[in-house]
C-alpha cells in the first residue's frame, strides 16, 4: 500500500502571486513535496471514477447529497469540530469541476496528481496505489498532518508539512467537492478536494 498527498502548491503560488512576507519554510517544504510526489508519476490506463449525481429537490438537499460526497464532508467537518471551525458544505459545482479532473487524470495521464497551479480553488490531493482508497479514508490521511501543526504559532514542525491538513480546517473556506478516479494498473487512484474560497494563504492561521 502507497500513499501520497499533496496540498498542491496553494501555498508556494500564494506566495508568489501576493507577494506577503514569505515564511520560506514552507515554500522549501512545498518544493520539497515534488521530489516525494514523482515516484507516483508512472503509470496506467483507465477504468473507473465516481461521478457525483445533482441532489433532488432543494427541501432535501442534505438528503440528496450522494454518500461519497457526504462521507468526503463528514470526515472534513469531523476535523473541523474538532478545532472549533464550523462545517463546510457540499457544492455540486464544486464537485462537477474535481469531477472533470480526475476523468481528465485518468484517461490522460495514468492518475498522477493533476498540476492545479492555476487553480481558483484550494485544493488537496492523495495518490494511492494497491489499496482502494475510501473517502474517509483520504481525508483521514490528509488529517494525520495535524500532528505536526502547531496552532499556537501557526507553524509546522520541520521537515514535515502541514498544508494539506490546514486546508481541511481552514475557516474562511466554505464549500467542498471532491471525486476520485481509479486506474486499472498498479491499482491506482487519484482523490482531488477543491475547497472554496482557497486556503493557505501565507502568514495566515487557518482558525
Ligand atoms: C453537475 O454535473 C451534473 C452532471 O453532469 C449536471 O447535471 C449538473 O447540472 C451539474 N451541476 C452544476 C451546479 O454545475
Ligand atoms: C503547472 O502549470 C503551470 C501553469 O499553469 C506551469 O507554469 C507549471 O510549469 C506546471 N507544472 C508542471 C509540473 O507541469
Ligand atoms: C508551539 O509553539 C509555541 C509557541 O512558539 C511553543 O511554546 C510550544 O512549545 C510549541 N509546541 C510544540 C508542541 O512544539
């Protein structure tokens, strides 16, 4: 069994693009990142991904909510309790988009981990290999970050990260979506939440 993840680059673009003060430590860590993440860059061929359905009638919209989608939402806002940070929701469009994604991931390039630089939304990302990959369990490993953040100066233990987890907790974000393809060689499979409004923004604490 093969887990990766990545926080993708939020916090290095963020840094880039806005120009803060930068905390270089964590730029250093997110490079650092790349080089974990290409072992994960062979691979495969297609076969399957689930696909979020449009909820029912607005009355029963939580209702309606497709079980992967309210597993990936129940595991983030268990997380988010846990600090004090109040629920996320689940947006379709959201979902639509990682929905693209991940196909597009798959059929095109062997579900390695999609290059979201340009991305709008926040974004977390796990690759596995020779395991199906659940969505509580995803977001269960994005969590085992939190070890390592220390909230009460926001700051991450060296050598470690932090990002993919701050994002999942991160207050100011508030809508989820995520999908997950699988490839039919090494059985492979790529997770992809996007989080709206983005986290990560540097020199900020998440809660
Ligand atoms: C999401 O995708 C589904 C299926 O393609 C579509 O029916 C639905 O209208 C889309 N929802 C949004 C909000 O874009
Ligand atoms: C990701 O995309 C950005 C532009 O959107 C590009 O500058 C960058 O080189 C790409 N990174 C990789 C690893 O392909
Ligand atoms: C967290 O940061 C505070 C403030 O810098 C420090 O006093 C404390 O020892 C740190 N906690 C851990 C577990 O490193």
């Amino acid at each position: 069994m093969n887990l990766v993840e990545s926080c993708h680059i939020y916090v290095l673009c963020r840094d880039i693009r806005i120009a803060h003060t930068s905390r270089v430590t964590e730029t250093q860590v997110d490079i650092k990142m790349k080089t974990i993440i290409h072992p994960a860059l062979f691979l495969l061929a297609a076969v399957a991904t689930f696909h979020v359905a449009s909820p029912g009638a607005a009355a029963a919209v939580s209702a309606a909510v497709p079980a992967a989608a309210r597993e990936f939402l129940e595991a983030h806002n268990q997380a988010r309790a846990a600090v004090g940070v109040e629920a996320l929701r689940w947006s379709e469009q959201v979902a639509n988009v990682t929905s693209k994604m991940v196909r597009y991931q798959r059929d095109k390039m062997g579900c390695q981990f999609a290059n979201l630089t340009a991305g709008k939304y926040g974004a977390n990302q796990l690759w596995a290999r020779g395991t199906a990959v659940t969505p509580r369990m995803a977001v269960e490993e994005w969590v085992k970050q939190k070890q390592f953040y220390n909230h009460s100066d926001n700051s991450c233990v060296p050598n470690h990260r932090c990002g993919v987890y701050t994002q999942v907790v991160w207050r100011k974000s508030l809508e989820l979506g995520c999908a997950q393809a699988t490839c039919v060689k090494d059985q492979a499979s790529l997770t992809i939440c996007f989080y709206n409004p983005p986290g990560n923004y540097v020199g900020e604490s998440p809660y």
